[in-house]
C-alpha cells in the first residue's frame, strides 16, 4: 500500500513538472494530453490488450495451443447445451429491461407528488443498496423448497404461500425455464429503483405550465401520460432501458448464487465463467466473452447517440 502511494505521488509529481514545462500558445490542450496519459497506459494494459487477446484465444482450441479458426463460434450456434445458454440470454434481455423500466416508471407515476412520497421511494429504492449476491440468498430462500409431509414446514415463503392456499410445494429452481424467469425476478426487483429513481426525476423536471395547459384542455389522465409524460421523458426512459439491457448481458452473480448454472439456467457471462475456469476451455469462454461484447456493443452506441440527441434538443 505504502508502495502505491508513493508510485502515485511520484506519477502526479512527475506530471505536473512536465506541465510545467510546457509553454505556448496551446499549453491548455498539451497540459490535458499529458494529465491524460497515465490514464490512457492503464486503459491499453488494463482493458485494450486484454480484450484484444481474448478475440485472439477465442480461435484456438481449449487448451490455447492449436489454431482451430470458428469452431468455437460454431459450436456456440450449434451445441444443445449453449443454445439454450443463448435462449436463456435471450429471455433475460427481452423481460428484464422492459419489465423493470415499466415497473419502475409506474410506481414513480403513482407516488408522484404524494403524501408518503419520500417514503415510498426509499421503500422501492432499498434493494439496490444489496449486492446481487445478497438479493440472489434472500430469493433463494423465497424459492426454498421441502418434501410435503406431515412433520415438515416449508421455509421458503413462495412455497407456504401455496400451502396456504391448498397447493403442494414445487422445486422452483429445478423446473425450466420456469427458472429462468424465476432469477429474472430478482434482476427486476433489484433495478426497478434504479429506474424509479430516473424517471421520477424525469417526470418532476416536466414544466408545470405544459401539464396545466394540458389539464385545462381537458386531457385525460390516460391522455397525460401518453401525449405530455411519456414524450417529456423519452430520453430518460432510453438510458433506463439500455442501462439496465447492458446489466442484464452481463448478469452473473444471480445465476452462479442461485443456481450455479445447473438445470438449464445459464447465461452467457456465467458459461464463459464457467467454460474458463471450471471446465478449462480457453478457447471457449473467450469465445463466449467476445460474444457478449459483441452484443454489448449495438446497446452502447446507441445510448450514446441517444444522449447526443437529447443534449442536442
């Protein structure tokens, strides 16, 4: 630790002596290249050259020592077991971002400008202060599972619900893809604080003025949300979503604490941990790891030209 700092006194002090040096009409633009520059080496060692070879793994064999070309793109599109990795995929990015912007979005609507307003939000907003890991125990216990007999109470409270209600208990993280949606929940109950909290900043930063004129030209509430609400906070809604479609490709945690990928509930970013490590297939999990950047990517860009848009308008 002792070591670091002192690296990094020596860095910052080494930067502003070359700062110092410079001199010239264009010193503000060369000062910033070179306050820059430590921060470019750490991006091309810690995020460039990694990820660039890990494209270049991704076409060699499992154990990283036989050029094999596309087979391991191949038999992502063509093994079982790795479809139904991508279907999982797939379902996780379909349901959670719309699910939880819809979620989120509603209950900033309903709690907005209400007597318990503040308390409400933080009640929404709590699960997003809990690790993916914490949320992935807590739910597990909701979906925790005992035989039916007589001596035997149920813990999992998804379960003595149904015995509550006349039913028998079921092994919800068994049964697929029932499962799937099942840790899709805990991915929406996570991030629709997130989105509550964007949109009803979204929503108060609507001009009072539109909303009374819209009042007075007698709009239905219906009408207020789809012609004045909805348009004002458009943008906001897109960042909510691409935020939370990024998140949810590289979910993790909840599938390795919940389920550990067993019973057909993998996902991408959990079948490259598990390719890599687990099953010491090299050239596979880059494979996979180049394929969830790949996707990440069209997400991205469009986030960012989004908020070009917005910032433009």
């Amino acid at each position: 630790m002792i070591a670091a700092i002192l690296l990094f006194a020596a860095v910052v002090g080494l930067m502003l002596f070359i700062a110092t040096l410079v001199r010239g009409r264009r010193t503000d633009r060369w000062t910033a290249y070179i306050y820059l520059l430590p921060t470019l080496l750490l991006l091309a060692v810690g995020l460039v050259y990694p990820g660039l070879r890990t494209i270049w793994e991704s076409f060699f064999n499992a154990a990283g020592d036989a050029f094999i070309g596309l087979d391991n793109y191949k038999t992502i599109f063509t093994d079982g077991d790795q479809l139904t990795v991508l279907r999982n995929t797939v379902f996780w990015v379909l349901v959670t971002p719309f699910v939880a912007t819809g979620v989120g979005l509603l209950y900033a609507i309903l709690v907005d400008k209400s007597r318990f307003e503040s308390a409400a939000k933080a009640l929404i907003f709590l699960p997003m202060a809990i690790s993916f890991v914490g949320a992935s125990i807590i739910w597990k216990f909701v979906y925790e599972y005992r035989p039916d007999q007589g001596n035997v109470k149920q813990i999992g409270l998804l379960n003595q619900v149904l015995v509550w209600l006349g039913g028998s208990p079921q092994q919800w993280l068994v049964t697929s893809p029932l499962n799937t949606f099942l840790l899709i929940v805990i991915m929406i109950w996570i991030q629709a604080g997130f989105a509550m909290t964007v949109l009803s900043a979204a929503i108060k930063a609507i001009p009072d003025d539109i909303v009374e004129a819209a009042r007075l030209d007698g709009v239905t509430p219906w009408g207020m949300f789809r012609f004045v609400t909805l348009p004002a906070i458009r943008p906001a809604v897109v960042v909510v979503l691409t935020t939370i479609a990024i998140g949810t490709l590289k979910v993790f945690d909840i599938v390795r604490t919940a389920t550990g990928g067993q019973f057909n509930t993998s996902v991408i970013a959990n079948e490259f941990y598990s390719q890599s490590f687990r099953s010491d297939n090299q050239g596979l999990g880059a494979a996979l790891a180049t394929l969830l950047f790949i996707l990440v990517i069209p997400i991205v860009v469009y986030n960012i030209r989004q908020l070009r848009n917005s910032e433009a308008l």
